[in-house]
C-alpha cells in the first residue's frame, strides 16, 4: 500500500525543491556532457579574451591622447616613490643617529644654550 501524502506543507516544499533540484542537475549534467556545448563555451571563450584584449588596447589609446597614465605607469611611479620614501628614512636616521649619541640618555630632546648671564649682585645696580 503506498504512503498517504503528508500534509506538512514544510516538506511538500522540501520534496518539490529536492525533485526540482534532481531534474536540474540532470539536465545541466546532459547539456555540458555534450560537444556542442564544449564548442560553444570554447567559441564564447575566445571572444570574450578578443574583446577584453581590444577594449584594453582602446583603453591605453584614449588614456594616451588625454595624456593620462597607465595603470602600469601609476604602479611604476609608486613603486618609486615608495624606494625614494624609504631612502628619506634611512637618510633621517643616519642625521639623527650622531645627534642622538652625543646626547647623555641619546634623548633626542632639543638642547637648551649654556646660560652665560649670571644675574647681578645685590650690591650692583644692573
């Protein structure tokens, strides 16, 4: 005898989306196992890389006559800007190194002038 349909409706949906899910997955299994498949996916391939390799190409010529950088360009000027950043770095170290060794701590606190002025004696008038 078979089952009396259920009347959860929480799993006829469940049925109804594993069934749906079975004949999509056997359908897409017969459509991509064939050749003509493969052919067209191959063919739509190609164009696409022929397209995205024109537009680039356009891109660079339109970027060229707004004389506008690349993108190559941009990544070559901050690739020497950050070695020129680094060799300011190195540079300010070795200038605060002497200073900072002849300091007593090598505190690099600002250094204050000997004070020379003494203040005068009672006796004096300034």
């Amino acid at each position: 005898m078979a089952e009396p349909p259920s009347k959860d409706p929480a799993a006829a949906w469940r049925d109804l989306v594993a069934q749906w899910e079975k004949n999509l997955n056997e359908l897409a299994n017969r459509t991509m196992g064939s050749d003509e498949f493969s052919k067209a996916i191959n063919q739509a391939m190609g164009l696409s890389a022929g397209m995205q390799s024109s537009l680039s190409e356009a891109m660079g010529r339109y970027l060229a006559s707004l004389n506008l950088p690349s993108r190559a360009e941009m990544a070559g000027i901050g690739e020497r800007l950050h070695a020129i950043e680094e060799r300011l770095d190195r540079v300010l170290t070795l200038l605060q190194s002497p200073a900072d060794a002849a300091k007593p701590g090598g505190a690099a606190a600002t250094s204050k002038p000997p004070r020379t002025k003494r203040p005068p004696d009672r006796g004096e008038k300034p």
